[in-house]
C-alpha cells in the first residue's frame, strides 16, 4: 500500500485512502506514484540509464510507468504530459534530457501530448547529493515557465525518480502559477 497523496510505501495495515505520517502538505502537487520502489537492481538501472547512456532503458521504463497510470482514478482527467526540466548545461553533459525522454515514451503509450511548459533557468547542484531542506533551498528560483500559458488544467509531471518530492513540489508551483489545477507526478520509481 502507497500514500495516496505522495506515493511513498505504508505498511500493509494502511488503507489506500490514507496519506503518510512524512506526507509534506506543503506540497504542490496533487498526487504522485511510481512505478517501482527503490531498491540496490533499481538503482543500478536508473544510474545506467541517466549516467550510462542506456537510452533503450527508456521505453520499459515508460511501459511500466503507464501500466501503474492505468491503475489511477485521475489518468482520464490528464491533458498533457510535462517532463520535469534539466538544465541546458546538464543536458549537454549528458548528452539527452532522461525526463523528457521518458515523458515522450509515456506520452506515446498513453496517447497523450507532451508540453515542455518548464525550463530550469539555474543550473542547480545534483538533488541526489543533497538532505532535505539542501534540496529545497537548491531548487529555489530555479524553474521557471517555458511558454506563455500552459492551456491545460490538470497534467502529468514526469521525471526518473522521486525520493523528497522537493523537485516535483516546485515544478507543481511553477504549473499552478502558470494555472494549472492540478498536476499528477509519476516516476519510474520511488
């Protein structure tokens, strides 16, 4: 059993419509799930695909996304899926954006449009490096809108990995800022 508002794993006496003790109400987004819990084979194939270059990684990982999408309530309501932005010089070090590349896959398995409605303007410090309240004082002023409007009223925020949810929470700022309702966040694994 997950939280049904951040995803992250309850003990089985939970029920599905309980949030978790560590659920942040502060956060921005209206519900996230994974595909995948955390785990040492979890992480070897995230750090393979983002740092490996293993772009074949993507589209597993995209099919699994969308089959744990299938078993949401909210999937009929999405217009739009939105990757979380990498910053320029990042994506030039690694030589792909892997949300935007996600975002893609799952977009096509879902038949849904991709909007990169985001742009992050400060080349941030990596978030796996950095605690808690880092992470939030790393990320802020560093998102920003890439279009005008986002012209759509609830999305799907998508990105490799979730752990704090600090990067989903500010993304969902920016996209209700920009007057997004709300905004869904899935990720390949928690």
């Amino acid at each position: 059993t997950t939280c049904r508002h951040c995803g992250m794993p309850m003990g089985p006496h939970r029920t599905r419509t309980e949030t978790c003790p560590e659920c942040d109400a502060s956060a921005r987004y209206t519900r996230a799930c994974a595909a995948v819990r955390w785990n040492a084979a979890v992480a070897e194939l995230v750090h393979a695909y983002k740092f490996g270059r293993e772009f074949s990684l993507a589209r597993p990982m995209a099919q699994a996304m969308a089959m744990r999408l299938r078993e949401e309530d909210f999937l009929d309501t999405v217009e739009a899926v939105v990757p979380v932005p990498l910053h320029p010089a990042r994506r030039q070090e690694r030589g792909f954006d892997q949300a935007r590349l996600l975002a893609r896959r799952v977009a096509r398995e879902l038949r849904l449009p991709v909007r990169c409605a985001l742009r992050r303007v400060v080349d941030t410090r990596p978030q796996s490096l950095l605690g808690g309240e880092e992470r939030r004082r790393n990320l802020r002023d560093a998102l920003a809108p890439a279009i005008k409007a986002a012209g759509f009223r609830a999305c799907l925020l998508v990105d490799d990995v979730m752990t704090t949810g600090t990067t989903v929470s500010e993304c969902s700022a920016v996209l209700r800022d920009m007057g997004v309702e709300r905004v869904y966040a899935v990720t390949f694994a928690r």
